[in-house]
C-alpha cells in the first residue's frame, strides 16, 4: 500500500469511529489495572456482559493488591454470570506474579505481558496499546474482519500472517490507542450489516452448542460450589445432569485448581 492508499483507510474508519465510536467503561481510564481486566473480561465474552461486570469487579477489586488477597471463591462469586471461569483463576494468578515480581505494577512490555497466566500474545498486545499507547501490532476478531473486509472480500482461508503486515503498515503510530478502538467499532458494526467477514477466515471456528456441552456443567459446578461445598451426590441432585459428565468436569476442575475436595464435599479452592 503506498501512502494515499493508507491515508484513505485510515480516513474511512476514522470517520466512522467519529460518528458511532462506543462510549465503553474501560476507554474512559488509563488505569493499566482497569484496562487489563477488561481485557480478559473481553477475551470470550460479548462486551454487553462485561459492561455489566466490570464496574461490579473493580468495585470489589479495585487493584492488584486486592486481587491478589481476596480468596478465590469470593473472586468466584463476583465473576459469576462471565462464563469460563478458568479466567478468574488466572485473574487471581496474574495479580500475584504482578505483586511478586512486578513490583504491583503492570508491565508495559509485550515480552513481560505474555508471561503473565492467562495472557496470550492477541491480550498482550491489546493491553501495551489501550494502557500504554504503545505503537504493538495485534490482531483479534474485528481487527480480522476489518482487513478481510477491506482487502481480502473474495477469498476465503485468509490467514493470519497475510493480514498483520497491512495492520502493520496502517497503524497509526502517534495515537494506536484511539486507532485500535477505531478499528474495533468499524469490525463490530461489519458483523451487524454483512456476514461475520471473520469466517473467511483460515482461523475461523465455529462455536460449540452451549447447552448440555462441558462448557455448561462446569459453569453449573462453580455457580453452584461458590454458595457451599457439596458431595458429588449432592452436585448431581442439585445440577440434575448426567452424573458421569459431572464427575468428568469434577476431576477438570480439580486439576485445573478451580475446586478441591476436602473429605467429600467438593469447594471452590
């Protein structure tokens, strides 16, 4: 792309971001705590949820200290309603390593952020951009739909790899802040008015049926277990799904360090 080129894309979703940006929580600070919990907030969740979440999270953990305190079935109970709830242990995680080796302060390299629990390189960038202006290139699913929109509309299988050097060339390094949030709205209003460009994608998954799936027991354990511990008889009367699923996600859970088993009952850790 030579210059006028980018300049008119550039334009184009600017413009857009002029007239319909969204007014959300998080893009009203430049606090890199609020902004991180957004941030793995966001990772799987529709931001309609999480503008309902965040302040009630915040409120209650309002930094990393508190965070890294607060015993993980409290952290559990606020989270309740997110889904994946592996992210609350990694919240939980994260916040520790900040305190231990960060100093309580968020690391603003992308070298540093990746090594954080729960947080991948898509995450890593989009936390050095919005809490630190920093001039990273990342892509994720409206980013994605933005360039295949624009410059990839007749194929299908588009990779990754074809689509950061133009997020690349385009990005607007003086303000990457305001430009991602750009590109975010531009690929958010792209699904309402066209088919999700995203599934042109080569990277492109379709989402599993929720209902009767693991993802929906173990949401149902943890909804459950944050009240009071349980026998695994009692989960099952109390869930009333298939008791060998219950038992699987159980096991799950306990590897995974969500929940332990102390004598019979089951916990949240």
């Amino acid at each position: 792309m030579d210059k006028k080129d980018i300049k008119i894309f550039q334009n184009t979703v600017y413009q857009y971001y002029k007239n319909h940006g969204r007014t959300l929580p998080w893009r009203q600070t430049r606090n890199p705590y609020h902004i991180f919990i957004s941030e793995i907030m966001l990772q799987q969740t529709q931001v309609s949820r999480v503008c309902e979440k965040y302040p009630l999270f915040i409120f209650a953990f309002p930094n990393f200290t508190s965070l890294a305190r607060a015993p993980l079935r409290r952290i559990m109970k606020v989270w309740q309603g997110m889904g994946y709830n592996r992210r609350a242990l990694m919240l939980k995680k994260t916040a520790s390593v900040v305190m231990n080796k960060f100093n309580g302060k968020l690391p603003a390299s992308i070298k540093d952020l990746i090594t954080l629990p729960g947080v991948g390189e898509t995450t890593a960038g989009a936390i050095a951009a919005f809490a630190f202006n920093k001039p990273v290139v990342f892509i994720e699913t409206n980013i994605r739909s933005v360039f295949i929109h624009f410059f990839f509309n007749r194929r299908k299988g588009v990779k990754d790899s074809e689509l950061l050097p133009l997020v690349e060339q385009t990005l607007d390094r003086l303000n990457p802040r305001e430009w991602y949030y750009a590109l975010m709205d531009y690929g958010a209003m792209l699904k309402k008015i066209y088919t999700n460009p995203s599934r042109t994608s080569a990277h492109y998954l379709k989402q599993a049926p929720f209902q009767g799936s693991d993802r929906q027991i173990r949401g149902m354990i943890i909804k459950v277990l944050v009240v009071k511990p349980l026998t695994e008889n009692e989960l099952t009367h109390k869930i009333n799904k298939d008791s060998k699923q219950i038992k699987k996600n159980l096991l799950n859970l306990c590897k995974e360090g969500l929940i332990k088993k102390v004598g019979e009952r089951y916990q949240v850790a």
